[in-house]
C-alpha cells in the first residue's frame, strides 16, 4: 500500500485528489499539508475537503509529515513547491508535481534536482489532454508550414498564470514537430498595426472568465480549411485520477523526471 501525502490539501486540486484517492486501491492518504497560516492548518483533513473525519490534522509544514509518505502530491504555488521538491530530493522520496507558472530559473533546477527523486512532472494530468499532445505533433509533422497554427486557451477567473501550462506544452510540442524554436516563433499578443501574420508564428491566445475549468484548442488553418483539436475538462476530477494514477507508478520507478506520457505508455 502507497502511502500519499497531498500538498495543497484544502485546495482545489487538492480536494478532489483526496476525493479520488478513496477510490483507489493500492494507495492511502497519510498526510496533508496546507500554507503555515491556512486556517485548515490543525484541523481534520476529512473535514476540511467534505469527507467523514480520517483522523489525519492537516500540517503547517511538510517537514513534519514527510517521514510517514512515500509520495508526495503538490498542486499548490511555484516557491512553495520548489521548496518542498527541495525536501523531498534531500529524503531521496517520490513526487507528483502538477503545479504551473515556474520561471525557466525554477524550472532548471526542477529537473537539476529530478534525478536525486523519482518527479513526475506535468501541467496537465488528465489522459485527453496528454493523448492531445501526440495527436497535435503528429497533425503538425503531417501539415508542415502550409497552415497557421493557433492555440487558444480558456480558463476560470481565478487562474494566476498565463498562458496556462498546458497551452506552453502544446506549444512546445508542435515547435518541436516542426523544427522551429518556440522562444522564437511564440506570439502571445496582438493589438494594432501588426503587420500580416508570419508562416512561422505559433500565437498562443489566452481568455480568463467565470468557472471554466480549462480549454485548450489547437487551430491549424490552411486556405480553405482549418483542422481545430478542442479538448474540454469538465470538472478537476480528470486530473485528480491523473495524479493519483502517477502517483501508483512513479513510486516503483528509478530516480529520474517523468511526465504524463510515461505514466501512460503515450511515448
Ligand atoms: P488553489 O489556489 O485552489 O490551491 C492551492 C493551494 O495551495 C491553496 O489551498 C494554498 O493555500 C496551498 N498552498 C500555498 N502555499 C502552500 C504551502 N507552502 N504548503 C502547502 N500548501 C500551500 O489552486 P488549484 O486550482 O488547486 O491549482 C493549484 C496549482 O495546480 C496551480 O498551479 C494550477 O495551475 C495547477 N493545476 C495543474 C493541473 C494539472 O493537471 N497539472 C490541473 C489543475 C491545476
């Protein structure tokens, strides 16, 4: 039996990954951790995410519950996570990280530090989402450079980082399926006199409103016909299976930085 630690417990990912996990065999819950002042620091961590009491206080700091877990699951802040990847490199243990928004600084020393645990690191978990970056690279190896590629993507108010992880990736992807750099070829706004659209561009379109739980569509348009791949996530519960699902496999793992597609045999 995985026993699992959730970081960003009174969160929403956090929640729904405490959800999920009760209906998963072969993994429990043996700690939760939340920001030192978060009033659900101290209380049961059941009654915090709307479960029955577990007899499990959620923690004020990770040090103190890392001893009882053999993985972590963090979906909270980029410096908080960074500093509890920090902790879990130095106790030689697994990690979940599905946190967005790092730095490229902070992302070098994620994968500086992968091989000192065994990270699966993704920004999105969910199984449509990670079938959707095969799919693209493919469509975009097919296509070449005679349709524009576009990429818009939607989230709910709250979100702090644009674009969202998963629309850098799929950015990413297509630029690499394509031969081009994405450092250069990435448009992330356009106002005024812009001039005609390069070949090369990759744009990259972000819209924030309501409670929209994250859309990603990718746009190749050609003359006279455009291919669009949409992906729609209907509630947080899809990458909550996700994570707990790469938690099950990363465990068993050698040390080393893992993302999605090897959690799900997509490479
Ligand atoms: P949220 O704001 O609801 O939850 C984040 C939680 O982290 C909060 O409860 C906050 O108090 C807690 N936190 C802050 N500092 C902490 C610390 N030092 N220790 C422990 N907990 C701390 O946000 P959310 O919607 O749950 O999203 C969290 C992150 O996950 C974001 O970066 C989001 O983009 C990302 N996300 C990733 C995926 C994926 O599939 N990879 C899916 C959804 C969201």
């Amino acid at each position: 039996m995985i026993q699992a630690i959730v970081s960003g417990a009174a969160g929403r990912m956090g929640g729904r990954i405490i959800h999920m996990m009760e209906g998963v065999e072969g993994i429990v819950l043996a700690g939760a951790v939340e920001r030192p002042d978060h009033p659900a620091v101290g209380k049961d961590v059941g009654e915090v995410v709307g479960l029955p009491v577990k007899g499990i206080k959620v923690s004020g700091s990770l040090n103190e519950v890392l001893p009882k877990g053999q993985v972590l699951i963090e979906f909270t802040h980029p410096d908080p996570s960074l500093a509890h990847l920090r902790e879990v490199a130095a106790a030689g243990k697994a990690m979940v990280l599905g946190t967005t928004g790092f730095s490229p600084a902070q992302v070098a020393e994620i994968h500086a530090l992968a091989p000192r645990t065994r990270l699966v690191f993704a920004p999105n978990m969910s199984v449509g989402v990670n079938l959707m970056f095969k799919v693209v690279a493919d469509i975009a190896r097919v296509l070449k450079d005679g349709y524009d590629v576009e990429i818009v993507e939607a989230h709910h108010r709250l979100k702090k980082d644009a674009p969202s992880g998963t629309a850098i990736k799929l950015a990413q992807v297509i630029a690499h399926a394509l031969g081009r750099d994405l450092d250069k070829v990435g448009v992330y706004e356009r106002k005024g006199i812009i001039g005609e659209r390069t070949q090369e561009e990759i744009g990259v379109q972000t819209v924030r409103a309501g409670d929209i739980v994250g859309e990603h569509t990718v746009l190749f348009g050609g003359i006279g016909e455009r291919l669009e791949i949409i992906h729609r996530a209907h509630s947080r519960d899809n990458f909550a299976r996700g994570a707990v699902r790469a938690a099950l496999w990363v465990v068993p793992q050698p040390p080393g930085l893992y993302d999605m597609q090897d959690v799900l045999e997509l490479k």
